[in-house]
C-alpha cells in the first residue's frame, strides 16, 4: 500500500481550511484516513496558519509516506526535513 500525506479540504465557499491527513494513494481527496498530523488555515495570519504534530509527521515520514509538494512546502515552512 502507498501511502501520501496531503491535504484534507473543510471549510465553506471562500473560506477553506484544510486537515493535513495521511492517505491511502488511491483514495479521493476528502476520503478515509489513516492519521490526522495537523491543520492549516491559508486564511488566518501568518503565524496561526499551520498547527502540526511534528513528531507524527517525523514518524510517517521514515515510515515512507510521501509528502504532496503543498505539504512539503509547509513541512519546509516547519523546519521538518525530508529523509
């Protein structure tokens, strides 16, 4: 099973946040996940925009999981380093 950490999308017309969740590959954008890392809010100002479960997210990480290229932005944003 391949396994990617991508957003999750809420929020209404205008007004999106997202859930930075992990993911079968093969399910739909807003469909069953296998762990929840984190929030990001685009909307909120700079410094409440993104609440993340580093440790988590460290752990999928060497666990394989791949990262979308939005969330690696922010993984970057967090200091967290891939491999």
């Amino acid at each position: 099973m391949s396994v990617k950490i991508r957003l999750k999308k809420f929020g209404a017309k205008k007004r999106p946040y997202y859930r930075i969740v992990v993911l079968d590959t093969r399910q739909p954008r807003d469909g069953k996940t296998i762990d929840e890392l984190g929030l990001y809010h685009p909307i909120e100002k700079e410094g409440a925009q993104i609440r993340l479960d580093e440790e988590k997210a460290r752990a999928w990480l060497a666990k394989g999981a791949l990262p979308s290229d939005t969330v690696r932005s922010i993984f970057n944003k967090q200091n967290i380093r891939l491999g």
